[in-house]
C-alpha cells in the first residue's frame, strides 16, 4: 500500500490543508479554484494565486518520448524538498499525495514549492511529474467511492485534476485509490473514461496504483485498462516479515496482471524502499550496516537489497514495461563529495538504473 500522511520514521501526523475545486463555470475565486497561494514557500495560506508560490511559468514543456521501459517513482509530499534526488535515474516522478474529498474537489497539501521545483527538476532532467491522488489514508476508501458515484462529483473532480495540470504544467495523475472493490465497477471505470477523455488529448497520463492480487482490484476491469495508461502494481505488504516483498510475490503479480488483460507495456513492477515489520528506510538499514545492501534480511527486519531489486528489475524487463519505487525518500545516497571505495553507491535507484541500462554503466 502507498501511506498518506506518514513522516520518514513512520509516524503519522495531522497537516492544514487547502481545497481545490473544478471551476465548471460556477466559481470565480482563483485559477484552479480558489487555492491560495504559498508566499515565499512558508506553506501559509494568502491571496494570489500558486504560480507566486513557485509554480513553474506557464508554456509548452516538450519531453522527450518516454523509453519503452519505464522507471517509475513516489516522491512523497511530507519529505519536503528533492534535493537528493537522482532525477536523471527517472522516467515519472509520482509526488504524493493530494487528497480526494467527496464532492470531487482535491485538497493539496502546503507548502506547494517543493511540487512546483519538483516539476522544474524532473523537465530539466527529461522527466515527467505527476501528482498522484489518494493513499492509504487508513483503508477509507469511501472519499474515492462517493466521488465516482455521480456525474456531477465526477466532473467536479476531472475539472480540478485538469486545473492542477495547467496550474503546475503537471504531466498527468496518477489515481492511488486503495482499493477498488467489486462494487464500484462502474463508476472506477466510468472515473478512468472521463480523466482520459479531459486529459489525453492534452497529452496528459492517466495511471492509478493498484493491489498485486484479486483482492482489491475487484473493480478494475479490461474496460476500464484501456483509459489507463500505466498501472503501478505496489507487489509489497506481503507479510510482516519475509512475506513482504520476496521474487516470488513480483512474478505473481505481474502475471495476474496480465491474466487481468493489462499489457505487458503497462505493467510497472513495484518495489519497496522499506523495511517489514517497522517500516525502516533501506537507508537507515544500510546506515546501521553497509553489508545489508547485499542481502534482503537486517536483523529481524526484511526487505529488498540491491541483488533482488536488480533481479526484479530484469523481471520487469522481460515480463512487463516497467518498475517503480515506493518511495525514493528511503533511498541510500552519496555523500554531498561523491561516492567513493569508502562510501560506495547503496541506492536502490541506483542499482535500477545499472540493470535496465547496462550499457551507459561502467
């Protein structure tokens, strides 16, 4: 699962948010809606508009085409600044989370300056941003439920989503709804049909993050996959303990997902950052013991080191059209002087980035 509103260590914490509603011609009380601005990036709310808070200048951004093999990864919004990185390493850049409301508006959380210089450092680097929309958020599906319900909620939320893109010069959403039962068929189809329709003839993605089995994906059907243009397939949480993100769960999912009639060019394998039980950062883990990014147990602590993650990656590869990080702020990263023999390259991205390009590594 992808948490909201979950610090580095794990922690949850409570935040002043703003709402932003689709405009349909009804409010008049700023660009995407009635947001207020950021001044200097303190994450107050003031008068103005987001673009004084940072907001890249509005113009057409031209992107190279993405590869066939796509690098995927979340970057939470409560880490803060990206200042470590390593952006040249990515294809799509999911910055996490703004939050569904019922009535189809989108709260986003201040400050919006890091999402606004994200944007800038991910199109400097080739790379395409996204804002993805939902989380965990304690298994309460019901804001995602209620919203897709009705037409009118529906094209309240399609309306903000496409103010954001213009607002940000975002290149897509990416719909974290965990998780679509049986029960909304229609409607989570319905919600990909109208997202798509607003925002591919602008050349905007449309992905969603979704479960690695039957269970919580009862809803997403071969209807609804062709409005969709990548799916994220979070294979972690498997257990509290070697269960949690082993080889054998990344094969699993991904052929489930392409039983479901998901193409394999949109299959993106996930991969975790972190640690079970105790959600601990591979960072940390590597931090208490450099060796421990070569093996995939710390302790009592289990998760994926370099090995297996260069393993999934050529899984991905052969099986599906991409892989994807939950979440890059876990990641190991050199010192500020560079790595050396002493302190070699740990990051996971890293390691990636070796496997799905091996002939730009030395």
């Amino acid at each position: 699962m992808h948490s909201r509103q979950r610090s580095a260590s794990g922690l949850g914490f409570s935040f002043p948010v703003w709402t932003v509603a689709g405009l349909l011609g009804l409010i008049a009380c700023g660009p995407i809606g009635g947001v207020g601005a950021d001044p200097a990036g303190s994450g107050g709310q003031g008068s103005g508009t987001v673009a004084s808070a940072g907001a890249p200048a509005t113009g057409p951004v031209v992107l190279p085409p993405p590869p066939a093999f796509k690098v995927v990864g979340y970057w939470p919004s409560w880490v803060g600044p990206s200042f470590n990185l390593q952006v040249s390493k990515l294809n799509y850049i999911n910055y996490a989370f703004a939050l569904e409301n019922p009535d189809g508006t989108i709260t986003v959380t201040p400050p919006t300056k890091p999402l606004a210089d994200l944007v800038k450092q991910g199109h400097a680097a080739g790379a395409r941003v996204l804002l993805s929309i939902g989380g965990w958020n304690g298994g309460d599906a019901s804001a995602f439920s209620t919203l897709s319900a009705s037409p009118t909620t529906r094209a309240t939320f399609v309306a903000a989503v496409d103010n954001l893109m213009d607002q940000f010069q975002l290149d897509g959403i990416d719909i974290d709804w965990e998780f679509p039962r049986a029960d909304v068929t229609a409607s989570f189809t319905a919600l990909m049909q109208e997202l798509s329709a607003t925002l591919k003839p602008k050349d905007k993605l449309v992905t969603i993050a979704a479960a690695p089995s039957s269970y919580g994906s009862e809803g997403i059907t071969a209807d609804a996959l062709q409005y969709i243009d990548l799916v994220n397939i979070m294979a972690y949480d498997g257990g509290n303990g070697a269960g949690h993100s082993p080889y054998a769960l990344a094969q699993n999912s991904l052929q489930f997902w392409l039983a479901k009639g998901l193409p394999a060019s949109k299959a993106v394998l996930g991969v975790p950052f972190y640690s079970q039980p105790g959600h601990t950062a591979y960072s940390a883990l590597v931090g208490m013991d450099p060796s421990a990014a070569n093996s995939d147990q710390l302790n009592d602590q289990f998760y994926n080191g370099i090995p297996t993650i260069q393993a999934k990656t050529s899984l991905a590869m052969t099986t599906g059209g991409g892989i994807m990080a939950w979440d890059l702020s876990q990641d190991s990263h050199c010192p500020s002087s560079g790595c050396t023999a002493e302190a070699p390259d740990l990051s996971l991205l890293s390691a990636i980035y070796a496997a799905s390009h091996p002939a730009a590594t030395p």
